[in-house]
C-alpha cells in the first residue's frame, strides 16, 4: 500500500520530528488516498 510506504518513509526520515507532524500527515494521507483506494 502506497500509504504505508509514504508513512515509514515519514517516520524514517523525520524520527526527531514532532508526533503532531506525524499525525497531520497520516490524516491528510489517509483521506487523500480514500477515494484512491475505493475506485
């Protein structure tokens, strides 16, 4: 999944970002890929 991969590479790369960072972009991902993902 597209998603998971752009989440690790997030987490990976930004290990010393804020949580909240982290959280805004699994949110904006995860209703940007929704209508992705339903076809």
């Amino acid at each position: 999944m597209l998603f998971l991969m752009i989440c690790k590479n997030i987490v990976l790369n930004h290990q010393k970002t804020d949580y909240a960072y982290v959280f805004i972009e699994f949110i904006y991902f995860y209703f940007f890929d929704k209508p992705c993902n339903w076809g």
